[in-house]
C-alpha cells in the first residue's frame, strides 16, 4: 500500500498564482521528500526535508513538515509554465531501508 | 549528483515477448533501484539490485516475470519476460546519490504491449 497520500490530485492555476499540495503518510519516517515528474519522463529530486525539520525552502518552493500529523505540503510560489508538471512526495520511512515509497501524485497545470 | 540513462527509450511489443532494459550510471553506485508506473498512477518499487548478489523483489514482483541483473557497479538490467498488455507501463532504474539521501532517476522506458 502507498505510504503517501497526496491532494489534490490535479490542480490548475493562472502563472504567477501560488501553488499548494499535500503529502499524508502513515508511519514514522526518516525523511520526506518532494520529486517532480515532467510528461511521464524520469522524476527530478525537489527537496528533502528531514523528521526534525518543520520547514525548509529552495527557491520558490517551501515544504513544510507536522511529524504529529504526518503530513506534508509542498508550496511553489509565483508559479511558471514550465511548472506544469506532476509532483510527488515520498517518504523514506524507518522501517523501510533506504527504499522510498512515492505518493500517489498531483497533477499541476499552470496556464499562461 | 548521478547521470543515468536507460535504453531503449521506448518500445512496442507483441505479447508473451520479453524485453531487456538496459540502465547505465556515470558513476559506480551501491544500490539500484527498478520502478513500474502504470499509466497515470504512481510508482511502484519493483526491486533493489546491489552488484554482486541477488536482487531483493518487493511483494507482488517476482524474479521468474522480472529478472535483474547487475553484472558491475554502473550497469544494470531489467527483463519483463511473457508480457501482456498488463505490462504496459514506464519503467524507470533510480539510484541513491554517493552520501546522500536522495535518489536519481533515469529517463524510463515506455512500454506498450499490443
């Protein structure tokens, strides 16, 4: 079963409008991370936040971490087209080795 | 950071054929990892491959349908024997990043399975 799960799970918004989404996950982890996924291809690593983080930012993404409620958002502000594309959270649980188990997906759509 | 790239790229096949995926690391990596993604969804380990022992198959994934090989530390494959249109999928080869935790993707391989 996914250990993350996302929402929405497609979002359409104007360039230049903020972007926000959500990670869930189940059980107590190491690290979460963010990875972007352009038109199917090969996934690209945004972010990594750890357990004992609350929050962390890269450029105009920020990812925020409640370890209390397991849960994660990712925010891109001032989004771009070349946004457009799907994100996933995994999570890099502790009893799960150095395998990563990937969220179920948003779709971003961001219109010129 | 790590550069991979997987051929083929993309693929049509008849079913019950199989296909070899081939995946190559710039680097000399520990572990590497095969993902399916089904059509829209999102993706599913499929197995760990370490160079010099068997690879470790997540459950639902069996070696008989997905056989891995990892003959040195920058190259890996994977095969998906008697294919159906099940099977159709992007598979993508990852590796984790010397020292860190992330992990980089290769490009993946399209499936399709007529």
């Amino acid at each position: 079963s996914q250990q993350g799960e996302e929402d929405p799970q497609a979002l359409s918004i104007q360039e230049g409008e903020n972007a926000t989404m959500n990670c869930s996950y189940k059980t107590s982890i190491n690290n979460l991370q963010w990875y972007r996924q352009n038109s199917g291809r090969g996934l690209v690593h945004l972010i990594l936040i750890r357990s004992n983080e609350r929050e962390k930012h890269s450029g105009r993404l920020r990812v925020t971490l409640d370890t209390s409620k397991k849960s994660s958002s990712l925010l891109i502000t001032a989004s771009r087209a070349a946004d457009t594309a799907s994100y996933f959270c995994a999570t890099d649980a502790k009893a799960a080795g150095n395998k990563l188990t990937f969220g179920g997906g948003t779709r971003v759509l961001v219109k010129p | 950071s790590a550069v991979i790239s997987q051929k083929p790229s993309r693929d049509i096949c008849q079913r019950g054929t199989s296909l070899t995926i081939q995946c190559q690391v710039d680097s000399q990596v520990t572990m590497m990892f095969w993902y399916r993604q089904q059509p829209g969804q999102s993706l599913t380990l499929i197995a760990t491959a370490n160079q010099g022992s068997e690879a470790t198959y997540e459950s639902g994934f069996v070696i008989d349908k997905f056989p891995i090989s990892r003959p040195n530390l920058t190259f890996s494959t994977l095969t998906v024997s008697n294919m159906s249109p099940e099977d159709s999928s992007i598979y993508l080869c990852s590796v984790e990043g010397s020292g860190e935790e992330t992990q980089y993707f290769g490009p993946g391989t399209r499936l399709l399975v007529l």
